[in-house]
C-alpha cells in the first residue's frame, strides 16, 4: 500500500520537497514562497522578510532555479554606519565602514585601529571557550571593537539575547588574523562572509516561488490546527483531518512540537518586524552611499539594519521612479525578544514615524512615499550554551513519523538556496 506522506509549509524547503518527491503541500497562506517572498506596493517592490538574496555556490541547484525564473548574479556591497560618537574618538560620526570591521580596521583612525588591532592579535593567542555569543565576540574581536560595535549592533540584532545565547556559525562573523593585519594597514579583504557573491530572480522571488509551487501539489489557505501522533492523524482549522504515514514539516521547530502535543518548550528566539519604505532619497552625498545594506549599531529607533533593495536592482522601484539616485526602496529590521506580541496599530505608527524622523535626520532619505510593516514571529533562531533541545526535539518528533526539515524545522541558520537543496533531497529520499 502506497503511504500517505504530506508536507507541511510550502516555503523553498517545502518546495523543494514537493517537487521531487510529487506530495501533497498544505501551507496556510494565499501564495507559496513564506517570509522569502516579494510583492508589490504603489510601484515599489518589497520583500515580507526584507531582502532576501539567494547565496551559495552550489551551481547544480542554481541552474534548477534559473530553469524557473532567471536570476542575475551580484557582487556584495555592505558596510557599517555609525550615525554618532565612538568611544574614545570623535570623528566617526555619520561614518561608513566597510564590512566586516575588522577588516577593515584602518577605517577606525591611527589611533583606535593600532588599540583595536594589538587586542585582537593579544587574544588570538589565548585560547578560551566562550559560552554567549558576547563572550565570543570580546574574546575574537577585543574590548575595543566589542565595545564601539559588536556591542550596541548585537543588543538591537539579538534584542539583547547576546549574553545569554551560544556563538552564532563563525562564517556569519569571519576572523582570519591575517585579514584583521592586513585590513589595519589598509589593504582589506572584502571577500569574505557568507554572501560574498549573490543572485536574485529579475521577475522577484514571488515569480520565482510561484512557478515551482505550479510543479508541485499545493493546497493553500490550508493551517493546521492539531496533530495526534499516536492515531497519526492531522487536524486543520477547518475542521477537516487527514490520515497520514509520515510528514515532512518546514514550520518553525517549537511550533510542530507544540501542535503534535509533543511538548511546549523552546528555545530561544527573536521576532522581527520590517518596515518597508518606497522613498525620495535626500539630497546630500550621505543618502548615495551605494550600499546594499547597512548595519547600524546605534539607532535610537532600535532598528539594526538598513537595507536597500534598489541598490541591489533598480527593478525594485515603480517605472516613474527608475533613478536609484533620486529614489529608494528601503526595509528596516528591528528584533524582539520572543514574548513580544505583534505591536498594535498606534505602536506601530509611532515606531515608522521615529524611523522616518531618524533616517531624514542622518539626511538618507527626504520623504516617505509608500510604507508597509510585516512581523515574523521566528525570525532568528538560537540555541542556549550546551543546550541538546534541537537535537533532542527533533528525535522525538522523528520517533512519531514527522521528519521536520528546513531552516526553521532544524532550527538553524540557513539561506534560500541551501534550504531548497536540503528540501529536494529529502523529498527524494522519502519517495524511495
């Protein structure tokens, strides 16, 4: 007898999934794709989950996409912006530098760099095992440059989870002593990180998503309610059930834990709230940076990240507005820690307005033409020192035939193109 397996989410692992393995997807929203998805407002074209390009060099899964939607490579282009005063120096205010700082350590000034430097090549001698991320931080990169930037940006990125969370994947935060060495010289290494070299659909990933969920088998607006393991049975919210064998989860980890009755712990993680602007660029030299995307370290606002989806492709602005010197599509990120609830209605108008006055004040922007919010409820995951909760949850939940998969189902860092490859493997492997 032929089993009954389904797929829950229809996200790029979830696509993946379906398209080699031809099983049923139940996903909850209108449109494939999750928080990787662009869409349309007023002309500007934004992204759910802000700017989501595809990185990684697997090219046999990079010539599967194009056969969908053709992409355009695109070389990294990212800094640092420090709207106001570094410790101990005066003349960083409204600075950018090149990413990743520590490469680029010349850029702090004569003074600061030869402190920043002398830390970091002291501790790289000492070995030591950081438990938090902020531990790792200080000891890799030294008080100096904790405290000027890894400091203040991961208090905002993390939503002050920095001190208590384990170390993020070192290749998300790059350290080669040598680079640091050179970069304090002025000869800098640029090519490094995660994101390096990056493509992106022409049409949006939306286009992208859509036509490989059209070779696949999905049924939209279809949330699950209750999964009962033991009588293998799932429960949607309206009011149907299906028999199943097995399932292949994409949702969040704590979240198919907690719907199969499974348990109701978690671990850490943040929300996020984007705000995206179509906007009139200010007039000053400030506001045509030509970066890709920004880290800011000490907003006022709270946000970590200023992204620029025009300064990737000029195809994310309206056709009356195709000047990427004149005009912006922008997204903003802020964190939350997870007991945050969604911000209601007057909070949220409140937090675009101290955003919009922010970015006009650092003479980015002029005006804003179009706006629109989105929140993520798990965003980032983390993982608490010595923690064996992934690796535990995902055990029981494999012992009740649901094999969670994905970025979130293994709650861990990954991007779009690695997500879609681990999804067609797996579909294959439980086709077989």
């Amino acid at each position: 007898m032929k089993k009954k397996i389904y797929i829950i989410g229809a996200g790029f692992t979830g696509l993946g999934a379906g398209l080699t393995s031809k099983f049923k997807i139940f996903e909850s929203k209108e449109k494939p794709g999750g928080i990787c998805a662009s869409y349309k407002k007023e002309g500007f074209r934004f992204e759910i989950g802000g700017g989501h390009w595809i990185f990684g060099r697997d090219e046999l899964t990079l010539s599967l996409l194009n056969t969908f939607a053709l992409c355009k490579s695109y070389k990294r282009k990212s800094a640092i912006f420090f709207s106001g005063e570094i410790k101990s120096t005066k003349s960083l205010r409204y600075k950018f530098i090149d990413y990743p700082i520590q490469n680029n350590l010349y850029a702090l000034g004569e003074k600061l760099s030869k402190i920043a430097l002398k830390e970091i090549i002291e501790n790289s001698k000492i070995h030591k095992d950081a438990e938090s991320m902020a531990d790792w931080l200080k000891h890799h990169f030294g008080e100096t440059l904790f405290e000027a930037f890894f400091k203040p940006f991961h208090e905002r990125y993390t939503a002050g989870l920095y001190t208590m969370i384990a170390p993020q994947d070192p290749y998300k935060t790059p350290f080669d002593i040598k680079a640091v060495i050179n970069g304090a010289s002025g000869n800098p290494d640029l090519s490094v990180g995660y994101n390096v070299r990056f493509v992106y659909p022409e049409e949006g990933l939306d286009i992208l998503s859509q036509r490989i969920a059209e070779k696949c088998d999905v049924v939209y607006c279809k949330n699950v309610e209750k999964i009962y393991p033991s009588k293998k049975i799932i429960k949607f919210s309206d009011g149907k059930e299906k028999e199943f064998d097995y399932l292949l989860s994409t949702i969040p980890l704590n979240k198919i834990l907690k719907l199969s009755g499974i348990s109701e712990k978690s671990e850490l993680y943040t929300s996020v709230m984007v705000i995206n602007m179509g906007v009139e660029l200010g007039d000053s030299e400030i506001a045509r940076h030509g970066n890709h995307w920004l880290y800011i370290p000490d907003s006022l606002s709270g946000f970590h990240r200023v992204g620029y989806y025009s300064n990737v492709d000029s195809n994310f602005l309206p056709k009356n507005h195709k000047n990427p010197n004149k005009f912006g599509s922008l997204y903003i990120e802020f964190a939350f820690k997870p007991e945050k609830r969604r911000l209601d209605e007057e909070k949220t108008r409140k937090l675009i307005d101290m955003t919009s006055d922010e970015l006009k004040s650092w003479g980015f922007i002029k005006k804003v033409l179009v706006v629109d919010t989105n929140w993520i409820d798990v965003a980032y995951t983390w993982q608490t020192p010595k923690s064996n909760w992934v690796k535990e949850s995902i055990e029981k939940l494999r012992k009740n035939n649901i094999i969670s998969i994905g970025r979130y189902g293994r709650w861990c860092f990954q991007g779009i193109l690695e997500s879609f490859k681990e999804g067609l493997f797996e579909g294959i492997k439980h086709r077989i």
